[in-house]
C-alpha cells in the first residue's frame, strides 16, 4: 500500500517529518500576517512597507551563493539548523521594529535564513535517500508542507478574526518558538544521516575534485565546467516563470479583466492546494519509471494547455469560464506535481556533491528573477495585453521544457529515470529477481551465460549495478546515503574486482554480484 502511494520508507526518520510538518505549520500561521503586522504593530505606510520590503529582498540576493558554500563546507544538517536558529531571532526581532531601517534590517535577517533553507533542504534530503526514494521523499514532504502550510493558515487566520490586539504577537512568538524546536529536530534527528560519497560516473562532465577543497577548483569551477550545468540553469530560469500562474495571474486575471465572480482565485488556489495533498505522492510514484528530463517535459505540455484554456476565457460566459478554470487549474496542478520532485531531485543531484551547495544556491536565484520580474511583466501586460502575456509566459514555458528535453540528451544518465523499468515483475519482486536468477546458475556455467541473457530486461539496461545517477543503484561499496529504513546488503570488501565473463569490468552477474536496487 506504501509503495502505491508513493509514501517513503519513514523507520527512523520520524524528526524529520515532524520538523518539516512543525516548520510548515508555523509560516503557514505567519502567512496572513507577512505584510500586515507591521502595518498592525508600527507607525509604517504601506508604501514604507513596501518598499522596505523590496530593498531587503535586494540586499538578500548575494546571501544565496554564500549559502551553497556553507552546505558544501559544513553539511546540510548544520545549515538547516543555522537557518531555523537564524530565523528565530528574525521573527523576535519583528516585535521591536519602530522604523523603516529597522524593518529593512529584520526582514533581511528573516530572508537570510529563507535562502539558506532553500539551499540546505533539498541537499539534507540528497543525503537521506537516492534513486527512486529521494523523488518520494521530495513528493511526500511538498505534500505535507502543503497541508502543514493550510492548516497554519487557518489557524492564524483565526487568531487574526477573533479582533485580540495581542494577535499578531502571540502569532510570531508561536512562529519563532517553532522553528527553534526544528532546529532541535535537525540537529538530533534520531539517525545519522551520511553524505553521500559515491563516485561519480565516468561518463559524467564534471570533472572530480577534491569535495573538502574550498575555493575555485573545488567548487565553482566544477559548474563552469559543465555545459549541463548551464543548460538546467537557463532552462528552469524559463520555466519556473509558469509558477506565477495561480499565486499572481489569476487573482487579477479572473476578477480584474475578465469579470468572474471574487470567490473564484481563492477557490482555484484551494483545489491547487487539495490535489497537491492528495495526489502528490502517489503521482511521484507512477512516474518512477520515466526519466526525470521527459517527466519535465511533459510537464510543461500540461502548462502550456493551462496557458491555452486562460486564453480563450473572453469568449467564455460566465458558468463556462468558471469550469474552464478549474480544468485549467487541475492541467497546472499535476504539470506543478510532476515536475517539483524531477526538477527538485535533478537540481541536488546534478552537480559534484562537494559543489551541491553551490549549484543549489543558483538554482535558488532563478526562482528569484521570476519572483522579482514576473509581477511587474503581469502587472504592465495582463490589462491591455493579455493575449502578449499568453504568449510570453507560453514561450518561457515551452523553452523550459526544450531546455530539460536537451539537458536530458547531453547527460542521460544524470536525468534518468529513478528506477529501472521491468516488464517481468511488479516493483516489489524486481529488487530480488536478479539475485535469485543469479543464485540458480551454476559457478561452471556464469562464464557461458551471455550478457543479453543475464539480469537484463528488455530494454538493454542491467538490473545489477550501474553508476550512480543511471538508475539510482550506487556502483561499488555503499559509502554514502541509504534510503531511511532501507535493507541494503553489503559485503565487506565489496563487490568482485575481477573481469567478467563477459569482458566488462564490474560486478559479474553470475557471480552474486547484483544490488539491490535502491
């Protein structure tokens, strides 16, 4: 039943749950208050407000990178924790804002400590699981957090409706209170989480260095190095402008220019929110066996027709429009659902793991231009040039697709699918029908079976090991990230060294030599 849900093995990694869960809550609680409690608390204009806003948002910008150098130097885990500890005095510092420099002050705190979760999480969950886990683990916690997020939301929302002038303060002190317990949760999360430390594939462009070095050879000049890199870059910069579609768009699309009824943006965000709690993990699950560049790719097909179904809105009465929104918004929800655990896992798995944070904290600055650029396109094209904001927002979309379809092609093996298609068993079978098939030939006959009869399943690809970032089974000793209550066997020395009957090098099928894969 897990496993149909798409749920992660969760043995031992309850803290971890709970501290996303408790994290998610408290700014879900704080998201009604975000731009409100210092117009409620201070002598401020909203104008004040505003722009005090936008100029600490500014000065956060150069924190990102300094935040992927922190994660490749001193882990994931201890950078979760800086944030949380980091985020508690922000939100403390909230109650003795008196003026627009000391606003700008705390929020840069505050938005600080957001750069660093963004590049910490995804990193601190690379080093938790691999292969087709890790993809879970990012479905199942964006799935929480959503839910995490909408019950917060409720309950500050009516905190804020009981009309208490103690409100917005209790509100923060709760905010803050929680994430010093995630910081505690993170740094004693019940097991040891390992980083991952297996080689990288030959194949692979980015050339190894030392992952302890700090500096140009050991971290940035890894990325330069990699045309794959820069295309994911370029390509998610694109896409992720479509992530504008239900939080900025619409609100102003539907009520503003086209006249459909108020209640209609929240409802849209409400289905949004329900279909990513109730699908997400299950979705992740059924796409296990499809590569993670074609998953974005079809992903951005999905969004594109959302973009289509809102453009044809003016010629739609008003009971049709409403129904068009909605199907408009369920194609955008599983493009959103597909992709966020395809892009989020290439994103921490695509680089060196000595240069994981860097990359990470790049990846970080694309949602960025989007957050910064997108309102102000939206706000000069969606009144009197909505069909040319159709087709911007169509265009950066479909060159995000193309970008991962051609980064899926310059490294398949890095973009591949999280687990190896088989044709003969269900999921649940595949991990010991290759040790059993090997169990059943004799030691005088391994070196008479040929390759194409051995472990391989239609397709051409082994099911025994294969580099690291092929399938998502780890080549060699395991000395980095198991799934968390994951079964893995392992001998001491490793796997056979010696030729294969075969003439490759690596494990011998016939041999005993097959993984399980994780």
């Amino acid at each position: 039943m897990a496993d149909r849900l798409g749920i992660p093995r969760l043995s031992g990694n309850g803290r971890i749950v709970a501290a996303t869960a408790l994290d998610s809550f408290g700014v879900g609680m704080f998201i009604p208050l975000n731009f409100l409690f210092f117009l409620l608390t201070t002598d401020l204009t909203v104008q004040e407000v505003g722009y005090g806003t936008s100029l600490a948002t500014l000065l956060s910008l150069p924190v990102a990178p300094l935040a992927g150098i922190a994660v490749d130097r001193w882990g994931p885990k201890a950078s979760l924790v800086a944030n949380n500890l980091l985020a508690t005095v922000g939100y403390l510092c909230y109650l003795l804002v008196d003026s627009q420099a000391s606003l700008v002050a705390v929020l840069f705190v505050v938005l600080c400590a957001e750069r660093v979760y963004w590049v910490s999480w995804p990193a601190f969950v690379a080093d938790l699981a691999q292969g087709e886990e890790l993809d879970r683990w990012y479905a199942f916690t964006a799935a929480g957090k959503n839910a995490s997020v909408g019950l917060g939301g409720a309950v500050g929302g009516a905190l804020l409706g009981t009309g208490w002038s103690g409100a917005a303060v209790l509100i923060v002190l709760i905010n803050a209170g929680t994430s010093v317990v995630t910081a505690l949760l993170f740094a004693y999360p019940g097991r040891r989480v390992r980083a991952a430390a297996a080689p990288r594939p030959a194949t692979t462009a980015v050339p190894e260095t030392d992952g302890g070095q700090d500096g140009e050879k050991g971290g940035w000049r890894a990325l330069r190095g990699d045309r794959t890199v820069f295309v994911l870059i370029g390509a998610q910069t694109a896409f992720v402008f479509a992530w504008l579609i239900p939080t900025t768009v619409l609100p102003v699309y539907l009520v503003a220019v086209r006249g459909l009824p108020a209640w209609l943006p929240s409802t849209a965000f409400t289905l949004n929110a329900l279909l990513i709690v109730v699908a997400q993990s299950a979705l992740t699950a059924r796409l296990a066996t499809v590569r993670r560049s074609r998953v974005v790719v079809r992903s951005a097909v999905l969004m594109l027709a959302t973009l289509l179904l809102l453009a044809v809105l003016p010629a739609a009465g008003s009971a049709v429009g409403v129904v068009l929104v909605c199907a408009a918004v369920v194609l955008f929800t599983f493009g959103q659902m597909a992709a966020t655990p395809a892009m989020t896992a290439v994103s921490a798995t695509v680089a060196p793991r000595h240069a994981r944070g860097r990359y990470l904290s790049v990846v970080n600055l694309t949602w960025t231009v989007s957050a910064i650029t997108g309102p102000a396109l939206v706000g000069a094209l969606i009144e009197r040039h909505t069909l040319v904001l159709w087709g911007v927002l169509g265009v950066l979309t479909a060159l995000g697709g193309a970008g991962y379809h051609l980064a899926g092609r310059m490294s398949p093996e890095r973009l591949g699918a999280p687990r190896v298609r088989t044709a003969e068993a269900p999921r649940s079978q595949t991990a010991e029908a290759p040790r059993e098939q090997a169990a059943r030939v004799p030691p005088d006959e391994a070196a008479r079976v040929p390759r194409s009869q051995a472990t391989e399943p239609p397709g051409g690809q082994l099911t025994g090991p294969e580099p690291d970032g092929v399938t998502g089974v780890p080549r060699g000793p395991v000395t980095g990230p198991e799934p968390p209550a994951g079964n893995r066997r392992r001998s001491p020395s490793g796997p056979s060294r010696t030729p294969r009957a075969d003439g490759r090098s690596g494990p011998d099928p016939g041999r005993g030599g097959t993984r399980r894969p994780g």
